[in-house]
C-alpha cells in the first residue's frame, strides 16, 4: 500500500484517521499508547508543513452526542505529547469545521469531535463519507485499531480522496504479516480469554500455521466439558463442545501440539478475597470456579514460549485484572519478556495486562490493535487497509 511517505503532503488539508479509542475513567486517560504511537505520523506531517485534521471514534455511543466519548482527554493528551497547541472541535463535519480548517497555517493540528456521534459512521453512510472527504485534500489512516470495520472514517472516505497508509498502520501490517506469511519456526500462538465463540477461527488458523497452540483462559473450561470432566461454576460456550473437540482431533491431524490446561487455580467467589485452591483439571469442585491457570501449567507454558523463535499471543489466562487470580497471566507475559523469540502482543487485554506488569520494552511488538489483530490473525481482509491506494 502507498504510505504518506510516498505523497506530498505540504500544504494540503489531510484528513487523518487515527484510534484515540483510549481507556478513559473518570475522564483520565489511563492508558495513552494509542495516542502515542501515532506520533510519528503527526509529526512527520507537521514537519512537512501539512495541514493535519485528526479524525477518531471513542467507545461506542451509538450515533448520539455522549459528553463521556468526547475526544476532548485525547485532544489535550496529543497536545501535551506534541507540545504543540492543537485545537479541538466540537463538531466532526460542517460549515463551522471548514471554516476552521480555512483558517489553518501549514503545520497546525486539529482534533475534529469523535466521528461516531453520526449514525452514518458505523453504517458507511456515503454521505457522511463525501461530507469528510469535503474537508482535506488527502486521506491517512493510522487507525490500525480501527482497520476491520468498514466505517465512514475508516473506509467510505477512501474512495473520494488519494488515500495512503500512516507510519503506524505500516508498521503493523509489517510486522504482523512478516511474522506470520513466513514464520520463524517453532511458531507459538497464545491463545487466552473469555469465549470460544470469539476465537474459533484464531484457533483454527493458528493450528493451522503453528507448531504449538496454547489454550488458556475463560474458554479452556468448554474443551474439559467437552472432554467429560466437571467445571463446577466456571464459563462455558454449551454449543461449542464439539467445536472444542474438532480443534483436539484437527491438532492430531495436523500433527500440531495442542497444550491445554494441567492444573486449573479455583475460587469460591469472584473477588479478590476469596478463598482458591489448585486442582489438576479433572478435579474441579462443583460449587468453585476456574479462574486461572495453575503453577503446574505455568511452567509448561513458559518452557515452550522460552523455546519458541516467534510467540503471538492473544488473551488472557486467567482474570488477571484481580491480583489472586492474575498469576497465569503473569507467568506468560513474564515468559514472553525472557524468551529469545520475536514475541507479538495483540492488542486489547493482552496488551493490558503486558502494561499492567511493566513488562512492555520487553516484548517486540504490541499491537494497537485488539480486535484489528485478531481478525489479522484469522487471515481476514481489513477493510479499512483494502480501501487505501496500492504502490
Ligand atoms: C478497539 O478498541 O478495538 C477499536 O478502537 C475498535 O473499537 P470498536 O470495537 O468499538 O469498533
């Protein structure tokens, strides 16, 4: 795809998507990365002398106007970063947004209000798409987070305007399709969280491309239903037990190893005070629930991660936002910090909780992307990256 760096951009109006969809509580930015790793685009455009107009959702507000999803945080955090005066509208498209851009020098930012207050930015309304495209001359996205919806920002804009790729998107797409069109072997993928419904086809393309897939988290419970084993009161998908098994015998048909859970941390209650206990897999206790990976499973895990060229890890083992229950979950992001392999962190809790335990220099790359990466991952198309201009 063309990048920025292939366009001329001085003097021109640039409509540049971005994904300032940063975690806010209370109206603080917790956590800035997002912001920051779009940097190095923004200044590249500064210091070409365009003029830059930052267009980002925030949460999901539904086509409504929600004071708590105003991108004003991100805009007064860019600024800080930037150390460099950027103004923030209230509005996202409009007579008042043109006329403020009219009055931009070459080199100035502004941050336009979060692009998901219309309804036509989720449905790629066409008209919205032509009503951003009105106000620049030419279109980035950096929005790798942001890359598999098929929005107004995000893609409908792409067809009105020269559209090219961000420093940051570039990377990504660098990065993650370098590691996995050609991987350095043995190939680990992590593959943690909640659901199984959300990880069928990571799952099946990893043990497609992998040499090892570990399973852990929320969504190993459905593989040891489906194995016959109790899980007391832990999660499970019930219509995705076959699911789970067909993913144990394409394992063995692809002569792939599989690593599931030994040993399983499980608690009496869901807070951080409850009592646990450590039971091998097949001796869950019907009233506890499975919340972590046990010390047995740890280990395992970590000495394939520790003995892997290239490690790409998507979810969490466990709930690791509690500190009892987050000793899994550390144990892999540790593992993923001391390895010689090239380590990927997909976006989203994974990247959370990498952040949480200070070990983000430690890792490679950490993907801005949460969902982005995983639809990556499964070998979808993002729309947001087809729309852009090839070479
Ligand atoms: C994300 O946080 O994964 C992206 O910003 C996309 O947000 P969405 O899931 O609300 O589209």
């Amino acid at each position: 795809k063309k990048s920025v760096r292939d366009v001329d951009v001085k003097g021109k109006r640039v409509f540049m998507r971005v994904d300032f969809n940063v975690p806010l509580e209370d109206g603080k930015i917790t956590d800035d990365t997002r912001i920051q790793e779009t940097l190095p685009t923004i200044k590249y455009l500064v210091e070409q002398g365009a003029k830059v107009i930052l267009a980002s959702h925030m949460g999901r507000p539904k086509g409504e106007v929600v004071d708590s999803m105003r991108l004003t945080p991100a805009a007064a955090r860019l600024g800080e970063l930037l150390g460099k005066s950027v103004k923030k509208l209230d509005e996202s498209i409009g007579e008042n947004v043109k006329a403020e851009i009219a009055k931009m020098e070459n080199g100035d930012v502004i941050v336009l209000e979060n692009v998901r207050f219309h309804k036509g930015e989720e449905k790629n309304d066409p008209e919205l798409a032509k009503a951003f495209a009105e106000l620049a001359d030419l279109y980035v996205n950096d929005a790798f987070g942001a890359a598999h919806r098929a929005h107004a920002s995000t893609e409908g804009i792409a067809h009105h305007l020269p559209a090219v790729s961000g420093l940051l998107m570039e990377k990504e797409l660098s990065v993650l399709s370098k590691a996995l069109s050609n991987p350095e072997r043995p190939f680990t993928a992590i593959v943690g969280g909640s659901k199984v419904k959300d990880k069928i086809d990571v799952i099946n393309k990893m043990l497609e491309i992998a040499d090892n897939v570990i399973i852990g988290g929320g969504l190993t419970y459905t593989f040891f239903k489906a194995q016959g084993h109790e899980i007391g009161k832990s999660l499970v998908d019930n219509d995705k037990l076959e699911v789970a098994l067909g993913f144990i015998e394409k394992a063995k048909e692809l002569g792939k190893n599989l690593y599931l859970p030994v040993d399983i941390v499980v608690s009496d209650d869901f807070s951080a005070d409850a009592n646990t206990q450590i039971v091998p897999v097949d001796s869950i206790p019907a009233e506890w629930e499975g919340i972590d990976i046990g010390p047995k499973t740890r280990e395992i895990f970590a000495d394939v991660i520790k003995d892997s060229k290239l490690i790409v890890w998507n979810g969490p083992m466990g709930v690791f936002e509690i500190e009892p229950f987050s000793h899994g979950t550390r144990a892999v992001a540790e593992a993923c910090a001391e390895t010689q392999g090239y380590t990927i962190i997909g976006g989203g809790d994974s990247a959370a909780a990498v952040e949480k335990f200070k070990l983000k220099d430690k890792m490679d790359h950490i993907s801005t992307g949460g969902g982005a990466s995983l639809e990556f991952m499964e070998g979808k198309v993002l729309p947001g990256v087809v729309a852009l201009n090839d070479k």
